[in-house]
C-alpha cells in the first residue's frame, strides 16, 4: 500500500469494516476483460460464501478462472474542499484476493447460506431440498486482504 498512513492492519477493525458492509464486491477476470458484481455475502473469519443462480455470465466466467478480488466499503462521505483539487472522499475499505471453491453437499449448503443469513441478522433458514438442488453456493478461500481508511476530517 502507497499511504501507510492509511493501512488498516488491526484484524479486529478489518472483521468490522466486513461486518457493516452491506455488499460485497466481486471482481473477475473474463478472457482480458474485468467483470464486477455486487453481491449479498456471508463472512465467518476464513471464508467468503455466496449463492446465485444456476446459470449467468458471474458463473461462467468463474468457471474459466476462479480466482476473484473482493472488495467492501463503509463510511464513505463526500469531503468538500476549497478547490478541485482539494475535494475527496472519506471511507474505510477492504479489498482482498481468494480463489473460488464450489459448495456441493446440502449439509454444507445449508451451513453455508446460514452464514450469509447471520450476516444481515437473519436466522438458519429452511432451506427444502429442492431449492438447494437449483442454487450454487460457493465460497471464496481468502489468499489476502488488507484494509484502508481516510477519515472525514
């Protein structure tokens, strides 16, 4: 990172930057063109889960290559300043890297979608076989991130 002075290295504030976010961004990489999509997600301190449909551009590509970077963001604000060049943006960030694994077992599955449920503060679902049958889950292994912060003053 450019800004030291920046860097969020305090795993404790990294874990709360994730735990407020409401999406997570999903970069992918298709042929030499980028691809990013907003995503609802779940964080259990390893791993990075997901769900979607059974077909789509996000899956195709990340079938071609699994390897993502994922980004979060809270607290951002506008900051005003006495010129053009003056003006910026106050924020905290997380930006990271991992690499796709697909989840196939219900039970798994199921654990899974838990995770994302409990990171919008909703409960274990019941989820009928059915409906874990037609939606893929995956989960991202975190290879690296690290936070960033400007504040607002």
């Amino acid at each position: 990172m450019r800004r030291k002075d920046k860097e969020i290295i305090d795993q404790d504030e990294i874990q709360a930057i994730i735990d407020r976010s409401l999406v997570c961004r999903l970069a992918m990489v298709d042929g030499d063109t980028p691809y990013i999509v907003p995503l609802c997600f779940g964080y259990d301190g390893d791993k990075l889960y997901f769900h979607s449909a059974n077909t789509g551009r996000k899956l195709d590509i990340l079938r071609r290559n699994p390897k993502v970077c994922f980004e979060f963001e809270v607290n951002c604000r506008v900051k005003p300043g006495e010129n053009a060049c003056k003006w910026g943006m106050s924020f905290k960030s997380v930006i990271g890297f991992g690499k796709v694994t697909y989840i196939e077992s219900s039970t798994a599955k199921r654990g899974a979608l838990d995770t994302i449920m409990r990171q919008y503060g909703g409960y274990a679902g019941d989820y009928t076989e059915t409906k874990l049958k037609s939606t893929v889950v995956f989960a991202v292994d975190i290879e690296s991130m690290s936070g960033k912060a400007s504040p607002s003053e």
